[in-house]
C-alpha cells in the first residue's frame, strides 16, 4: 500500500513539472513574439520616412514656396514620434503659421493659428536662451492675427510677447508696427502712437503714416493728426488710402467746426468716388450744420444704399426724424 501511494506522489511530481515547464515554454515565446513584434514595428515606424529635425531644417532653408506644407506634414509625423523634439516644434509652429497667413478660409486660419501657437508654447520651455527672443517675436505675430478674428482678446498677448522679443534684444523691421495696431486695438492710443513713431523710424509707409495720424485724431491731437494726412493726400498713389485720408481730415475739420474746409474734403472724396458711403454722409451732416435738413437727410439716404448699415446715418435720420 505504502508503496503504490509512493509511486503515484512520483507520477504527480511529473506530471506537474511537465505542465509547469510547457508554460513557462509558453510565455517565453510569447514574451519573445511581443519583443520581436514591438521591434518590428517601431523599425518600420522610424525607416518609413527617415524624418529627422535636419530635415526640417533643410526644407526651412529651402526657397521652395511648398516648403511650409513639407515642413507642417514631415513635422506632424516626427512629433508623433518624438512629441518633445524642440527643433520640431519650432520648424512645425513657425511652418503653421505661415500657412495660416497664406490661407483665405478663415476656418483653416484658425487651426492653423492654433496649431502654431500650441507648438511654440510648449518650445519655449525646452529652448535654447539663443532661441527664446524669436519664438516670442513668432509668437506674437501669431496671437496678432488671432486676435484679428477674435474681437481683440489676443492683443494683450501679442504686446506680452513681442515685448519679451524686444528685451531679449530681437529686431524684426515689423516688430513695432504690429505693436502699434495692438495698442491701438486696445485703445492705448499714447503706446500706439509711440510704437508706430519707432516703426517709421525702421520703414516708412503710407499705410504707417495713416495709422498714427487715426491715433493722433482719436487721443484728440488734431494739428499733429493733420500733418501726417497731408503727407499721404500729396503724395499717394493708393486712391483707398488717400479716400481714407481725406475722410479723416474732413472729420477733424468737422470737430474744430471749420465746415467749410470739411465741405471741400468731402466734395473731393465724392469726385473721386461718388459711391463713397462717407462721402455722402459727411455732406449730409455739413448741410445739417447749415440748417438744410431736406438736403441733409437726402444724402444720408443715399449713403444707406451704398451701406445699409451706416450707423451715422442711421441715427441722424433716427434724430431727425418729423
């Protein structure tokens, strides 16, 4: 009896080790399977393109006008791999944004937009000091035309950024410029004044000369407002800007209640384009200040069929209404 139950412990031993070693044999090919399969896959994973921050770098040098799209597809893939590459994430964010300020489609510029930013934001905190001033300078620009969609909640970041650009030591000739138009979006009329000064300083344009005589006009300084519209009504070629000009100037004459050479400017305007909306208007309030509201009220009529929602004219006729 004892005998038999002692060849049976035996048999169950075996049988034991048996099972116990085909599994072991059983999750060491699967442990191996798993390892080959994971090799495999990230080797066709990483040979598939070969795409390095170098390659970026060398369509960023490349003057190819499809580089940005290059850089924005090769880039998406490479930050999948390696979401932390900062050379990526600048070549990507600065290829977004310029794609974005290519685009027509206000929806495509926006996830353009937000893609650049996204990118540089998480750049800055892994970039080298050499690196930062430009990533805030691109930063900026990016928060400048987002906030040109978006009713200015962006301008304070767009000042935020391209003044740590401007500390760091970072020229850019537009630099300013965009400074200008984001204090004056905020209605900081002395700091856009200042910063459009130091703009043409760099470059000179109409369209500069325009936007500092609009901040001089609003922060009330009329003389200093007129100098710089002069410029532009005698020696601009872009009919809009000198349209523009003249109906600024007619304005200010309007305030300091010189009619009759608001009356010219406006006239002038009318010459040139008798579907100026704020043409039509100001003749109509020049009339007005003369007592003859028949004709008055005529030409704020006609400024509401060429802009129906003129909200000048829109209240004066509210006003004076019989």
């Amino acid at each position: 009896m004892d005998e038999y139950e002692f060849k049976n412990d035996n048999t169950a031993i075996r049988k034991s080790h048996f099972i116990r070693n085909i599994l072991f044999s059983l999750l060491a090919v699967l442990v191996f399977s798993v390892f080959v399969f994971a090799i495999i896959f990230f080797a066709k994973k990483y040979s598939k393109s070969h795409i390095t921050a170098k390659t970026l770098a060398r369509y960023w040098a490349d003057s190819d006008s499809s580089k940005y799209e290059k850089i924005y597809k090769d880039g998406k893939e490479l930050l999948q791999a390696d979401p932390f590459n900062n050379t990526a994430l600048i070549y990507y964010g600065y290829a977004c944004f310029y794609l974005a300020v290519s685009q027509t489609d206000s929806s495509l510029i926006q996830g353009y937009l937000d893609e650049a930013i996204i990118s540089l934001r998480q750049a800055l905190y892994s970039a080298r000091e050499k690196t930062i001033p430009q990533i805030h300078y691109m930063l900026g620009k990016a928060y400048f035309y987002k906030n040109k969609m978006a009713e200015n909640f962006y301008a304070d970041l767009t000042i935020e950024n391209l003044n740590k650009a401007l500390q760091s030591g970072y020229q850019a000739d537009d630099i300013y410029e965009y400074l200008g138009m984001s204090y004056a979006a905020l209605g900081k009329t002395t700091e856009s004044i200042a910063a459009f000064s130091e703009a043409l300083l760099v470059r000179e344009s109409d369209n500069l000369l325009v936007s500092i005589a609009e901040q001089y006009m609003k922060n009330g300084m009329y003389n200093s407002s007129k100098q710089y519209l002069f410029r532009v009504i005698n020696s601009c070629e872009n009919d809009l800007l000198v349209e523009k000009s003249r109906i600024m100037l007619a304005n200010i004459y309007l305030e300091e209640e010189n009619y009759v050479d608001a009356q010219k400017e406006f006239e002038e305007v009318l010459k040139k384009n008798e579907n100026s909306d704020d043409g039509h208007y100001g003749i109509g309030v020049i009339y007005e200040k003369q007592g003859n509201l028949v004709l008055a009220r005529s030409e704020w009529r006609n400024a509401l069929k060429i802009r129906a929602n003129h909200q000048g004219a829109l209240k004066k006729l509210s006003e004076t209404k019989k």
